[in-house]
C-alpha cells in the first residue's frame, strides 16, 4: 500500500488529472517553432481573449516569461526597471534581467500587502535630464499574487494607478501574474479587468492551475511579436508543444473554478496553526492559498519542523530562519488540512520533548530557497 504524501511546498507540485493526460494524448500538434501547431495556436488565441490582450505566448517556464517580457520592453542598453524589492523577478529569478538582458533593476520597497507606495514609484523614475549619469527608465513591474508577501492580492484600484503613472512617464507596465488568477477570485474582479492597465502580464500555467509546465505572456500583438523572436533566441522555442497547452487548457478550463476552494482551506489550515501556542499566524493575512507561520519558540527551526513533518509524509516549505511557509492546491483535501494540523502538533511536541530525530532534507526544501 502507497502511503499518501501530503504535500504544501508550492502549488507547483499537483500532478496531471486525467483529463489533462487524455487531452495531452489526443492533441492535434505541428511544429510550433514554424507556427504550425494547431493546438499551441488555439490555447494562445484562448488565453489572449481571457485575459483581454491582443496575443499571447506560450514559453516553457515562469521565469522566462518574465525575462521576455522585461527584455522586449527594455530593449535599448541602458535601461531601467523598477520593481519591488521582495517581488519574484527581482529575488528569484537569477537575476536573468541583469545577466542576460542587462537591464538595470530600481528597487523599491515592497510593503506587507505587497504593493509599493506610489510617491516612491514616480520618486524612483529616472529625469532626462539625468541621462549623461543614469540608466533610462522603462517599465515599472507589479507582482499579483505577490508570493513573498504571503500571496496577497494587489487590487484593480491600485493597479491603475501604477498604469496611470506608467502612462504618464511614457513608461510599460508589466505584471507578474504567477497567480493572477488566484487574485481575480479573491477579490471577485474579472481576471481581464484585473489586468487592464498592463502592457504585458506574465500567467503560470503550473501553479494553482494544475499543469504540468509551461506559462503564458499576453500583450499586444507587437509585443507578442517580438517576445516570439526572444523565446527562440532563450531556447525557449519547442516543436510539437500543443501537447503541454493541451493540458495547460485544461487547467484552465477545470481548475479556475476551484481555487476559491483552495483558499477556504487554506483559511482553514491558518485558522488551526494559530492554535499551536508555538507559532504566531496572522489571519487576516491569509488572502488566497499561501499560509506564513511564524515559529515563537527558539527550541522548534523550521528546517526541524520541516524535517519532522516529512517523516510523517507531510511535505513543507522553510520560508526563512524563523517561518514556514504552506500552500494550498486543488489535490490537496480537507482531509488532508486536518492531517497536516495533526502531524504538525504532534512534531512540535516531538521536538520539544527531545524525541525527533533528524536527518537532511529530501524533499527539496531548504531554507530561503522555495521561490516557487
């Protein structure tokens, strides 16, 4: 008998339904790479309607999607990006947009409700006549969800009104939207008015959406143009790819639906941390289907936690020296919420009495490392 992982390192992590199986094997594809794949072709023309674009691309991973956006936008030597100094882009992404594209990046302060002010917005943009001695500014980058703040919604009032200061400063906007979708039923704003005001928004596919690779970029067609070119140049270019948007469509078409279930549970999973006297958990922080959990006693690491509770098949995340962080997604049951609280509370007592034993972690969680 298989023993059943509960697994909340990311919602990353939920395999294929089999609807998405059976509409990988039955996808009609071509070569992609020569514009020929019929199925590529159908889910990007789906995707720009939803999110209300002109086009859309599919790339392989988040990560790239965000590098093309941010290279087709800042396309000239000498450009600058302002962006938050705790968002995706800027922390986890390996610095790609400074590597590879050698754009500059302007940070500035990502508040806990993952916004940044707009005084310090319009503050970090660059004057002309500063450009003997400065970079030149382009485009500002919003992150919604925003995942280091605990998966916080960035509302559609704010977001204008970075898109209007954008507009004003002949400047692009572009959105991290990793969980833009998990934002669009938080706050019950239509996902394509969500977006409005961006130029460019970045969609993972893999996360909360339940496929197994890849994400999408919506903009204009002229955007979506040129992204084209630099996916190719990034290697990013595959051959018979309607087999990953078959599945990708899918997710989307079934699992949209379910994501206010996930953050109910994940509601739910906060509601019983605050009960363990060890950990302090803000609630009302929990806004879509991350959960942060700070650990009060010096005795409990969250690298012991994390290695205890995989002893006992329950999979977590360490979010930083003193925090754990836990995700929800559709596979994961209100059953399993319970199991997990119940392991949780018996490997703290565990490692308070002196009885846990340690050993290296395995299942790919290391502290400060999760970036998913």
């Amino acid at each position: 008998m298989v023993t059943k992982v509960v697994d909340l390192r990311s919602d990353t992590v939920t395999k294929p339904s089999e609807p998405m199986r059976a509409a990988m094997a039955a996808a009609d594809v071509d070569d992609d790479v020569l514009g020929a794949d019929p199925t590529a072709q159908r889910f990007e023309a789906e995707m720009a309607r939803i999110m209300g674009k002109e086009a859309a691309l599919f790339v392989p991973s988040g990560t790239m999607a965000n590098l093309v956006s941010v290279l087709v936008h800042c396309d000239a030597r000498g450009s600058e990006v302002i962006l938050g100094d705790n968002s995706h882009i800027h922390i986890y992404e390996n610095g790609g947009i400074a590597t590879i594209g050698g754009v500059h990046p302007k940070t500035v302060t990502n508040n806990p409700d993952g916004t940044m002010d707009i005084d310090r917005i319009v503050a970090a943009i660059r004057h002309k006549e500063g450009s003997l001695y400065y970079p030149t500014t382009r485009l500002i980058c919003l992150e919604n969800t925003h995942a280091n703040c605990g998966g916080k919604c960035l509302s559609v009032e704010y977001t204008d009104k970075v898109g209007e200061v954008a507009k004003s400063h002949g400047l692009k906007l572009h959105i991290d939207g990793a969980r833009i979708f998990n934002a669009s039923v938080a706050l019950g704003v239509p996902v394509d008015r969500l977006v409005r005001a961006a130029d460019s928004v970045s969609v993972c596919l893999s996360k909360g959406l339940g496929a197994p690779v890849g994400s999408v970029i919506v903009g204009s067609k002229a955007f979506i143009d040129k992204a084209k070119i630099l996916r190719k140049t990034l290697g990013g270019g595959m051959r018979q790819v309607g087999i990953l948007c078959a599945a990708a469509y899918v997710g989307v078409r079934d699992t949209v639906g379910k994501l206010a279930d996930d953050h109910r549970k994940a509601k739910v999973l906060a509601d019983g941390l605050k009960k363990i006297k060890q950990f302090t958990v803000d609630l009302t922080s929990v806004e879509t289907n991350m959960v942060f959990f700070d650990i009060a006693d010096p005795r409990i690491t969250p690298d012991k936690l994390c290695q205890v509770l995989e002893q006992r098949n329950v999979l977590a995340m360490p979010a930083s020296s003193k925090s754990v962080r836990l995700v929800i997604h559709y596979q994961i049951s209100d059953s399993d919420v319970q199991h997990a609280l119940t392991c949780i509370e018996k490997a703290v007592e565990e490692i308070l009495s002196g009885s846990a034993k340690f050993d290296h972690l395995t299942n790919g969680s290391t502290a400060n490392s999760y970036g998913h």
